[in-house]
C-alpha cells in the first residue's frame, strides 16, 4: 500500500481566486496540441499555422468544455435532472467539478466540423492532423484527476494500490495513473509514430478512437463506478457502454473512410 501523495489541487490561492492543478492541465494540453501539430506536414499542407491553428485550438478549446459539462449531465447526472431543473446556475458550474470526456470529445468534433466547414478544410485530414496530440491532453487530465483524489479505483491489495481521502480506508487501484500510462502517453506514440505514413483520411481518427476505447474500457474494470449510476445491468460502468460505442464508430468510419490520394 502507499500513503496518498496529498498535494495542494490549488497551486495559488489570492482570495476567492484559486490556480487549480486541475484547470493548468488543461491549458497545457491545448499548448500541447498548437505545438505538436503546428510541426506536422500535413499541417503545414494545410494551412493550419499561426493564427489559422490558433483559431481551430480556440474552437475544439470552446467545444470540449462545453460538450464535456454537458455530456456529464447527460450521461451521469440524469438520473439528477430534477436537481438541476431547481438550480439551473449549477448547469454551468464547471467549478464544482463533472466534466465527461465522451462529452468533451462529441463537442469537439462538431467544433471542428464547424471551423472545417467555415473555412473549406477537409474534415478528415484536418481531424487526423490534430488528434495526434489529444492523448498528450487526455494524460495530463488524467494527472489532475489525481491530484484532485477522484476518479480512483476499485478497492485492491496489490502493492501499489492507494487510499485516497475520499475513498474510505480501504487501498485501491490508482486508476488515473493507468488511464494516464495509456489513454495518454501509450496511445500518444501509437499516433505520434503513424502520423507520417500514406493512410486513408480519416485512419488516425479510427485509431484514436478505437485505441482509447479499448484502453479505458479496460481500465473501467478496476476503476470505481458513478456511486448514482453504479454497473448497469450488473457488470458494465457507463464509461465502457460509451468505449463499446467509439470502438463501433471507429469501425463503422474506418469502412466508409476515401481512398487515400497521391499527395497524401
């Protein structure tokens, strides 16, 4: 067993204004994103640079926080929605945590088909540009997911397992640490390593999601299910029912990806 490491999840505190780890995990993620796809190729190809890129981050940015909140509420808190029918401010009160990353992530793809569509890029290439880099924000969340004490594991005796202040006295499975290992860092080489190979648009998309969906679904199993929904149907968290359905989508995609192009 190992004692929980309790950081501070505040790195500055000036009255009622507070630096969350939590939220700089965020920032870094999207200055992760700017860098590493600012220098691909296929980025340079096509024209996603300075201010063109700053304005696809600034669009998935605003996408995924607002598909993440909403996705949480949807997919964790309906069974609440009565709650939040009498307290309509706490809609949006990001603050008190809840953030879905399935959510998140349905978000950012209809942002990015927004700016595709408003500026003639194709969806696809443009897609497997910038997914690349989703893993390296994915990790960092996951760290700060961590540092917060939530989201942890199932109860354990392995010698690694962690008693987390919200998680009673019993050790458990660090399970953000393992989402982090690979939903972040594992499946960020898997795409960083693919980027350059000649693959139909759209391919890198399907590996992201059909990676992540494996990988978290897998995790699921040892990380401790949303006490308001618990295992539905006896055995499957609502994260695993949401993985079974990208792994779908990623196969459905990958059967109606184009026929990939010369130049690519």
């Amino acid at each position: 067993m190992i004692p929980f490491p309790r950081i501070n999840p505040n790195i500055i505190e000036i009255g009622p204004l507070k630096l969350r780890w939590y939220g700089l995990m965020y920032v870094l993620g999207f200055l992760a994103a700017y860098f590493l796809t600012s220098r691909q190729e296929r980025a340079r190809r096509l024209g996603l640079q300075g201010g063109s890129l700053q304005d696809l981050i600034f669009y998935l940015a605003l996408g995924l926080i607002l598909g993440a909140r909403f996705g949480y509420l949807i997919f964790y808190q309906f069974p609440n929605y009565q709650y939040y029918l009498e307290h309509p401010l706490e809609i949006i009160a990001i603050w008190h945590g809840g953030m879905s990353f399935h959510g998140g992530l349905v978000g950012a793809i209809l942002a990015g088909i927004l700016f595709c569509q408003r500026r003639g890029l194709p969806i696809l290439e443009v897609a497997d540009t910038i997914i690349v880099s989703a893993p390296v924000g994915i990790g960092l969340g996951r760290l700060g997911n961590f540092i917060n004490g939530e989201l942890f594991g199932r109860p354990s005796n392995l010698p690694w397992a962690i008693v987390f202040p919200d998680g009673g006295s019993i050790p458990r499975h660090p399970s953000q640490l393992y989402e982090a290992g690979l939903e972040g860092l594992l499946l960020f080489l898997i795409l960083w390593k693919l980027k350059d190979q000649n693959f139909r648009p759209g391919t890198l998309v399907c590996v992201f999601l059909g990676g992540y969906g494996a990988f978290r679904f897998l995790v699921e199993f040892v990380r401790e299910p949303d006490p308001q929904l618990g295992l539905l149907w006896g055995f499957l968290s609502m994260g695993q029912i949401l993985c079974l359905t990208m792994i779908l989508a990623a196969l459905i995609l990958w059967f109606f990806l184009p026929k990939p192009t010369k130049e690519q």
